[in-house]
C-alpha cells in the first residue's frame, strides 16, 4: 500500500513540474532556438502558446517585426505579410514577477491590456520599460513567459536583419525568417 502511495506521489511531482517548466523548440530559417516555458508564473500564457504550438498554428509565420536593440517579434502573419485567423485573447499576467530581460519571450500586444492572442516577441536587450507596474492602461506591461535557453546567436543574427516597409508595417526583415515550426519537447 505505501509503494501504491508513493508512485500516486512521485506522479503527481512529476505532472507538476511538467506543468511547470516545458521546453519548446522554434525551428527557423536562420537556426534553432529553445526556451524554457514557465508555466508556474505564467500558466495561461504558457498554455496558450502550447495549444497553438501542438495545433500547428506557428508553422509557417514569419518573424515579422525586427528592431534592432530591442526584439524580434512573430507568430501572427505568413511570408506574404497575410495575417492569421485569431483565437480569443488571453489575460495579461505582466504582474507575474518576470521581467523583459535580454533572452526573455513575452506576448505581443495591442494597447489594450489584455489583448495578446498569438504573436510572441524575444527581448534582444533587457527592455524594464515593457514591464508591469500597474493594473492601469499605461502601466500593464507585457507578460513574460519564459527564456530562451540555446539559440542565442540565432536570436542575436535575426536581431541584426535588415528591413523595410511593407505596406503599413514597418520593420519587416528584408528576407522572410520563417518559423517552420514550434514544437513542445520533453
């Protein structure tokens, strides 16, 4: 009987670290990059980047928005700057306690708090100012959600592409950097 509750234990540990910290691999044209999901701080963030990763909604996005000294942004439009169907937005967890580190991937935005749905963004330089200060307009933030763990060339070469305007969107890379695909990894 005791050997019966310490596996239901260990079981249970073990679901929840996997619900805690995940991996998930980006596979681009430029290389590999792997981030450590956290889902202890973020867990509505981080289960609605899985879904979409497991669904297969990233493959084929492009990382859309580059600027330099600052991040690179994708997951919501395709090569030809075509934007995907969305699902409903999320919550915001910027007042999670992470930061917008240098390495660090957090949920793109509109104005409005809570309106991430699908495109992500890596910090490629610490940016405090994205940080949650407030439960207000101005001072919500933008939620973190893990950190990239290898790849970190990949991210600093796609942070140093050249780009242009396409149409109303600035800061396009000259050459698409396609997101082949997004899986979560053990």
């Amino acid at each position: 009987m005791q050997i019966k509750h310490f596996i239901s234990a260990l079981a249970l540990c073990i679901t929840t670290l996997n619900a805690q910290a995940q991996t998930a691999l980006i596979q681009t044209s430029e290389g590999n990059i792997t981030l450590k999901l956290d889902a202890k701080a973020a867990p509505v963030t981080v289960k609605n980047f899985m879904a979409r990763a497991q669904e297969g909604y990233y493959n084929g996005t492009i990382f859309h928005r580059v600027i330099r000294n600052f991040m690179i942004q994708g997951g919501g439009f395709d090569a030809t700057m075509q934007e995907k169907a969305d699902r409903p937005t999320i919550i915001n967890e910027a007042d999670n306690g992470l930061k917008n580190d240098k390495y660090t991937i957090a949920m793109a935005r509109l104005p409005e708090p809570h309106s991430a749905s699908a495109q992500f963004f890596i910090n490629t330089k610490s940016n405090d100012f994205l940080n949650h200060t407030a439960k207000t307009d101005q001072g919500w933030g933008y939620a973190v959600f893990g950190q990239v763990t290898a790849g970190f060339d990949v991210v600093d070469k796609i942070g140093k592409v050249y780009t242009k305007t396409v149409g109303p969107f600035d800061d396009v890379p000259i050459k698409p950097i396609v997101i082949q695909s997004i899986s979560i990894v053990p």
